[in-house]
C-alpha cells in the first residue's frame, strides 16, 4: 500500500480514461497540480482526471571532468563495496573467526579488480567522453485531462480558481 501522496504503480489499463478531453494546459507540474488539487477539494471526481506531460526532452547535466586518477578511485571504491558484500555472503558459510580478515581481504581483493577494469574500460574509450554527467527525461508542457462525461463540470469548476484555465486570446 503507498503513503498519502505517493504515485501507486498500477497496470496500463489504470492510465486510460474512456474518452479523455483536455482541460487545460500548463508550463509547469505545480499549476497542473494545483488545479487538480483544486478540483479535489471542490470535491469532484478527481479519479476522472490525468496529468500527462507532453514535448518531453532528455537534458544532461555535466557533473565533472574525467581523470585517469578519478576514474581509478572510482573503480577501486566501487570494487571495494562488492568485495566487501562477497566478504559478508562468504561469512555466512564460515564458522571461522577471522570475520574481520576475510572482509578486509575481500574488500581489497575487490578493489584491485575494480581499479584494473575501470582504468582498462576508461583506456578503451580514448578520451571520447572524458566527463561524467546525469540524464533525466523531462517534460516541457502539462495537461490536464479529463473524462468527457464531467468536462463541463470540470470547467464551471475551474472558473472561480483565478489563472486556472489559461487565457484563449494569449
């Protein structure tokens, strides 16, 4: 069960509305959001509506440079936190006391696979893409639909939410 507020993850059907008509459309989530928020405290069948966000865009943002000594840190750190996983799954197997040694053993073991095969995939790209970077996918528009059935009502209801509705002669 999700918390109050929390996007449920449902099946394909759950996403569709009968026959959908739109009701508005915004330059950002948060209007989108508050004329649902508006409509729900006006008590209307919010479970009528969809914000879909349109015109989507993939935007990266550079994060850093690349260095050999970065991307070896990187590895070994990585490497690292693997061997020290293989390290407590393999203590679960052991009756031996030496829990420290063989996760510090692990953890090292990890380090050096890490480093050589980061610094050997690093060397294999040339300097083609000497950065690191995020990716997120984002929306540049968002609207509101509604099922045809309570449009109307969906409109009449908007109309005492000021800037709700976007003017039509913009």
């Amino acid at each position: 069960m999700s918390s109050p507020g929390t996007p449920r993850r449902l099946s394909a059907d759950a996403f569709a509305l009968e026959f959908p008509q739109s009701l508005a459309t915004y330059d950002d989530y948060a209007h989108a959001q508050k004329t649902v928020d508006y409509l729900s405290d006006h008590k209307f069948p919010v479970e009528q509506c969809m914000i879909v966000g349109t015109d989507l865009k993939r935007v990266e943002r550079i994060t850093g440079r690349l260095t050999t000594g970065r991307v070896a840190v990187g590895g070994a750190a990585s490497g690292a936190w693997f061997g020290l996983f293989v390290g407590l799954v393999l203590s679960l197997f052991s009756s031996d006391q030496g829990l420290l040694a063989l996760l510090a053993s692990t953890a090292v073991i990890g380090a050096l696979f890490g480093l050589i095969f980061t610094l050997i995939s690093y060397a294999l790209t040339r300097g083609q893409r000497d950065f690191s970077s995020v990716t997120q996918v984002v929306a540049t528009r968002y609207e509101v639909l509604v099922e045809h059935k309570v449009a109307a009502q969906a409109r009449e209801m908007l109309a005492g939410l000021p800037g709700a509705l976007p003017n039509p002669f913009e």
